[in-house]
C-alpha cells in the first residue's frame, strides 16, 4: 500500500445509481473517511445563491471561494455537510439546489478550487472518495476505481425516495427528467466530464440491494490491497 494506512478508493458514476450511500457504508466497514465530493459543490451553490453570485461572474466567484470553507464530519454514524462551519446536510438536498448546481460544477474556476480541496483531503489514503470526476481527474491515479450505474428508472424511484424521507414530494417523472438532464449536463461538459476511467470497474447496481452494493465494492478493496 505504499506507506500509505489505507488505499484511495475513488467511486465515480451516475446520479442516483448508489454512490453515496454505497460509499459511506463502505468507508464506515473498512474504518476509511468518506467523502461526498457532490456535497460539496452542492454547497458551493447553496452560498453562492445566498450571495446572489452568477454564474458569469468570475471574479466574485473566485473571491467568495477564498473566503469560503466546506466540511464533512461524521456526526452519530451520519455524514454532516458544514458550509463555514454552519450545517447545510438537508439544505443542500432541495430541488432548486439540484438544479443550480449543474451550471455551478460546470463553472471552471469552481472544479479548480474543489479539486484542490478534494485532493488535499483524500492525498493520504485511507479514504473512500464519491463524484463523477475523481477516476478520472482528482485522482486518476487512485488504487482502486469504481464505476456505478444503473437504469434510468430504478434511479429515479431511489432518488424520489430520498426525497420523500426529507419531506419534499416531487412526481417520479419529473425526477427521472430531472436525472435524465443532468446525465446529459454531466457527460457533455467542457470541464471534468463524466466519463468511466478506462481501469475503472463497472458496477451495474439496478438489480442489487445496497448490501449487494457494499459486500461488492468490499471485496474490491480487499482484492486491490494484495
């Protein structure tokens, strides 16, 4: 393992095809950090609708992310969010969130600066990291990649289903558009598009309970520390 206390596990894939609770649980069996890289660029939307930044603005965007920090602590067996310090783990999750934040990790100086966060958190190991960049561009030399998918439909119901459990009611169908876009957004950008790293493994997780998930993606790990 390189001197290092734990391998770097980087899962990349598809919205709603299971990363994150995957990931967590993984992290969590393997004594690993967990990082939801998503949060935070989730996060950096959330301030910079609060401070009414758009998009185009460079400038105001590149000095609200030097004065801004983004966290994540595990809090009673729960991954907590804190944007400066302040919880943001449910405010992050809301619709209009969703949809801001394709254009804000699209935005070039945005992916620069999480990159570099990204990287320096995860830089010793010992950790699982989840997104849609980091096989291929935060750490494209990780030990071990993963690729989830999943169809269209079973990620809209998982999806529809998270957010049930936060109180917002949104129809399946405008969930399965809503996914749909951002796949499109997603593999079509100009920066860090979502791509499967060519020694990625594949993992099709529209048949498998997230048991199957973890038990899988575990195995993986053990195999890649021999």
């Amino acid at each position: 393992m390189n001197g290092k206390r734990g391998l770097i596990v980087a899962i990349d894939g598809l919205a709603g095809s299971g990363k994150s609770t995957t990931a967590k649980l993984v992290a969590k069996r393997l004594g690993y950090m967990h990082i939801d890289t998503g949060a935070m660029y989730r996060a950096v939307a959330l301030k910079m609708l609060r401070s009414g930044i758009e998009i185009a603005d460079t400038a105001a965007i590149e000095e609200m992310l030097r004065h801004t920090t983004v966290s994540e602590r595990e809090v009673d067996g729960h991954t907590v969010v804190f944007l400066d310090d302040e919880d943001v783990t449910n405010e992050i999750r809301t619709p209009e969130i969703s949809l801001w934040v394709g254009p804000v990790s699209e935005h070039a100086l945005v992916r620069e600066y999480l990159v570099s966060w990204q990287r320096e958190l995860g830089k010793q190991g010992g950790v699982v990291l989840e997104g849609r960049d980091i096989g291929t561009v935060v750490f494209p030399h990780a030990d071990l990649k993963i690729y989830m998918v999943a169809d269209l439909k079973t990620r809209a119901k998982r999806r529809r289903k998270e957010m049930l459990a936060r109180g917002i009611d949104q129809p399946t169908a405008d969930v399965e558009l809503a996914l749909a876009d951002r796949d499109r957004r997603d593999s079509s950008r100009e920066h860090s598009p979502l791509r499967r790293a060519p020694d990625a493994m594949e993992v099709d997780t529209t048949d498998l309970t997230i048991g199957d998930q973890v038990d899988r993606v575990v195995e993986l790990v053990k195999k890649a520390e021999h």
